[in-house]
C-alpha cells in the first residue's frame, strides 16, 4: 500500500506558475488551491508518495 506526505503552502498570485513548478520539481503533487482563511490569498495542498 503506498504511504502518503502532505504540504499546504500559501500561493501568491503573481507568481503562481514559478511557485507549482518548484514543488513539482520536488515531486509534490498538486492536489487542490483554495482561498485562504482571511479571504483574500490561496493555500496550496500536494502530496507526495513517501520513500
């Protein structure tokens, strides 16, 4: 079965592209981006499988 890590991160707007591309150079997954909770910026969620 494969075991699972987690990572939320804040995304700024501007520099959206350069923010996914670096964790997905570290193998992090792009699960979800949701407003963050003061409404006004944007949380990244990714997974990864663990070695």
């Amino acid at each position: 079965m494969k075991k699972w890590e987690y990572l939320t991160a804040p995304v700024l707007i501007h520099s959206t592209k350069m923010i996914l591309d670096n964790f997905g150079a570290d193998g992090w997954e792009l699960v979800q981006i949701v407003q963050g909770p003061d409404g006004q910026g944007l949380v990244a969620y990714f997974k990864r499988e663990k070695a």
